[in-house]
C-alpha cells in the first residue's frame, strides 16, 4: 500500500473516531460501545454483526449503516482485489448516506446529523482513494469535512469532531508543491500545524475518542513529524491494551526493523497470528513479507526466501505493491546465487505503476547489470552496516571493498557500484557518529554524481548526504541536498523526504532557541 492510500486509511479511522454519542438512546449507545470494543480487538465479523442489530433495532438512525460501512471499508482496504468487497462498500456507504440524510432532515440539521452525513461522505472518499481515483476522493473528503466544520460551528465543545478536520487539514498541507496550488484553488486548505492542534484537542479534552486522536497523533509524529519516541509509548500501550489488534503489533515489528534491530523485529512479526489469511489477507502478507526481509537483512537469504516463497506458493490474495516487493525480492534472490535467468525473469516482471513505483524504480539497477562478486560483497555489507548498532568493524571491509571496486573502474558490472560502495563508507562513520568524516566522503562524491546512471540510488545518496549534514548543523546545504533528492517519484521516497525536511525545520528552530 502506497503513502497517498495510508494516509487516508488514517482519515478514515479519524473520522469514525469522531463519531459522537450525544442525543442517543442507551441502549443505543451501549451497543455502540460494544461494536467499537469488538472494532478495537479486531474481531471484525462480530463488530458486523452488532452493528447490522443496530440497522434491525434503529433503523432510522445512520450509526450502524455508518459503522457497517467503516468495517466494510477495513476489509477493503487489505483486500483490494475483493471485487465482491468493492460493491458491497460502495452500497453501504450510500446507505450510510441516505439514511443520514434522512436523518438530517429530521432532525433539521443537529450537530450530530451533520456529523453523519459528513463521515459517510469521508468513507466514501476513502473508497475513491483505494481504487486510486483521488480528484473524487479530493471532492467527498472536501464534502465531508465541509459538514464537520458545520458541526463545530453548531458547537465549538464538540471535541470529537475536530480530529476529522485535523487529519484533513494535516494531510491537505503534505500535497507536493503543484498539487497543492490547485487543490488551493478548488478550495482545499491546508495547515499543518492547526491539523495537529486540532488533532491534540481531541486527544486531550475529546469525550469518546482520546484513545484514536492519540493514535492518529503517534501515527502522524512516527512517520511525519520524527517524534518516534512518543509515538511508541502509543503503539506499546495500544498492543498491551488490545492484543488482537495486529495494527500497533506491526508498526512496533517496522519501527525494529526500520532500525536494523532483526531479532526484536522477527519476534514480534512472528506474533502476528495467521487467522487473517482468509478475510484479511493483506496482514498475513505484511507478517510474511517482513520476515521475509528482516531474514534477507540478516543475510540468512535461505530463510528469506522460505518466507517469500510462502506468499508466492500459496494463494494469498496480495496487491500489486507487495506483489511487485515479493517479485523483487525473489530476482535479487536468485540473482545473488548467480541464477541471471530466474532473476531477469522476476525483475522484468515488476510493472510501472503509482502502487508499484518504488519496487519499479529499485529494480532497474539490478535488472540492467547482473551480480558479480563485488556487487555480492556490497549487499552483504550493507546489510550489516544497516543492522549494525556501532559498526566499527565494518569500516575496514567497507573500505577495502570500496578500494577494490575504484581499482575495476570500468570494468565493474555495474558503473553505479563506485558511487554506492563510497556512499556505504559515508554511512558507516555516520553511525559511527563521526559526521564530519561522512560529510568529507560526501562532499568529494556530490561532485560526481552528475555520471551515475540510476536516479532512484543518486536520490537516496543525496537523503543520506542531508542527514549528515544535519548533524552538523549545516541547515540549508541540506535543504537543498533534499531538493535534489526530490526528482524521485515514488510515494515512499517522498514520504521520507517530508519527513526529512520537517525534521530539519524543527532541528533548525530548537537551535536557534
């Protein structure tokens, strides 16, 4: 799943979280609870079935065609090529719509009839934007937050409704710069920083939702803001709370491997039970695919590839982004046993598209130059430098393998390999801690990047380059280190570079203070 689709996948669970309880009957409201309780522990199919009791006890209210449809949405977003999903999701939210709507007029405009008709719009929204059409996404993710802010204005104490408008504002302000102009111009109004102030409104003084606005914010300042500390106090207390949800159990297993700590990233993918394969198909891919890589990471490329072939092998319903990691993986795979046929077969198989540009952009390195001996050399050291928590002894091998390929130049399989092997070198004293080190190999390799071949690698090098730089507080070469990283087209690259620009706007202002 691609940045755009996660980040509404996030609106989504903001807007639901918004839901008010107010002017219900309760027995109406207990049976919400339940529903929301059953939501938590990610036992979807009873959460379905309290919510079709509501639609049976309450027709004439929107909360269980709405919650049916917010499940229903759940689903289908880790199964998108459920074509039997995607019906059934655009009819109950235009369920959710009519009965809200009906129940608007009856109630001439409460507060919590708009509210209704606002989240109903949003899910739909969220329906346009997983099948990847975003102007109607933009349009009733627009309408929807229109009727949240009717809501506040009806009253300005309805805490909960404001981290539907957060989230929409927060992720309006992250549109890349020409994307921006014209959803300015049709109306779209970002602020990132009022996004978060009414994101933390909720979180502090919300009545039913403290708990989603505090994930929303961990979500937002793990990925976005570089606050991982806070958020893990999140994901943590949310894992211990609800231990069936694998939501916070997998972003706590990609926050380890993120950090190249494998074990703790192994055992806590590893807890992910299997019960989702069938309804829920996405996790099970999640759960597999990380252990895939986290084995890979730790050149254990056998027990790597026992985890890919087990996607591959069974008929676990995948999307094209993890069809495109898993494709991916196995050519490297095979091209690292010197297999070039199978190898060429799985890298050519990876297609252009928004939802498999980062596994495209990877690969056209290594499906142009087959593996040789130093480009072998190169991945397993970079391996251990990634998974290295103080990589001192990796510096002299990193060297010489960097010695060894300038000494080949031009005669290297692949031309880039001079570029990322001295890269390499810069990354380990940067994890070394010896940043002014770093930032003298990078200085010295900025120069010749003009000649290397693979944009995609060149972008990543400047990332790192800015990352040093950072350190050593020299603030706009690394802005404009992160400009030039920017060509890079896919969502995962750009997710890292607004980050990364974030993080140095906050780093420049805690210095100046």
């Amino acid at each position: 799943m691609g940045f755009s689709k996660s980040l509404w996948l996030i609106v989504l669970l903001g807007l639901v979280a918004a839901l008010p309880a107010q002017h219900i009957t309760g027995e109406l409201q207990e049976m919400i609870q339940t529903g929301k309780e059953q939501i938590y522990q990610f036992h979807l199919d009873k959460a379905l079935n309290t919510f079709r009791l509501v639609e049976q006890k309450f027709p004439q209210y929107p909360h269980g065609f709405f919650y049916e449809s917010y499940i229903t949405a759940i689903l289908y977003s880790q199964d998108e090529t459920n074509a039997v999903l995607d019906s059934t999701l655009m009819q109950s939210v235009k369920q959710a719509i009519k009965v809200g709507e009906a129940y608007k007029e009856k109630t001439k405009n409460s507060a919590d009839a708009l509210y209704y008709v606002g989240v109903s719009y949003g899910v739909l929204g969220i329906y346009h934007v997983l099948n990847r059409n975003y102007v109607k996404g933009y349009i009733y993710g627009h309408r929807g937050k229109n009727y949240l802010e009717d809501v506040v204005r009806e009253d300005s104490t309805y805490y909960d409704a404001y981290l539907g408008l957060g989230i929409f504002h927060y992720y309006v302000d992250l549109l890349p710069g020409l994307t921006k102009f014209f959803a300015k111009i049709l109306g779209f109004s970002g602020n990132r920083l009022l996004g978060m102030q009414e994101i933390a409104s909720t979180a502090q003084k919300g009545q039913f939702f403290k708990v989603e606005a505090r994930f929303v914010q961990a979500v937002f300042g793990y990925f976005l803001e570089g606050d991982e500390q806070a958020a893990l106090g999140t994901f943590y207390r949310m894992h211990n709370q609800y231990p069936g949800n694998p939501a916070p159990t997998l972003l706590l297993g990609y926050h380890y491997r993120r950090h190249g700590d494998v074990e703790n990233a192994i055992t806590v993918f590893s807890s992910v039970p299997d019960d989702y394969a069938g309804k829920l198909p996405e996790i099970t891919v999640m759960k597999y695919y990380n252990l895939g890589v986290c084995y890979f990471l730790k050149n254990d490329f056998r027990r790597a590839e026992e985890h890919f072939n087990y996607l591959m092998d069974h008929k676990i319903r995948k999307s094209l982004y993890y069809l495109a990691a898993l494709e991916y993986y196995k050519g490297l795979l095979a091209d690292l046993q010197f297999d070039r046929p199978l190898a060429d077969r799985y890298l050519r198989m990876i297609t252009k598209n928004k939802d498999t540009q980062y596994w495209f952009n990877i690969s056209r390195m290594h499906a142009k130059y087959p593996m040789d001996s130093l480009m072998y050399r190169f991945i397993v050291l970079d391996n251990r430098v990634f998974t290295s928590r103080k990589p001192t002894s990796l510096a002299e091998p990193v060297d010489q393998l960097w010695a060894d390929v300038e000494s080949r130049d031009g005669e290297n399989a692949c031309p880039d390999l001079i570029f990322l092997s001295r890269d390499l070198q810069a990354v380990v004293r940067y994890k070394l801690g010896k940043f002014r080190e770093s930032a003298e190999i990078y200085s010295g390799l900025i120069e010749k990047l003009g000649k290397m071949e693979d944009e995609f690698q060149r972008a990543w090098i400047f990332i790192h380059y800015a990352q040093v730089l950072r350190e050593l507080k020299n603030w706009d070469e690394a802005s404009e280190m992160l400009d030039k990283a920017g060509s890079t087209n896919d969502e995962y690259t750009q997710l890292i570079l607004t980050r990364e620009r974030f993080m140095l706007i906050q780093r420049k202002k805690q210095f100046k203070t």
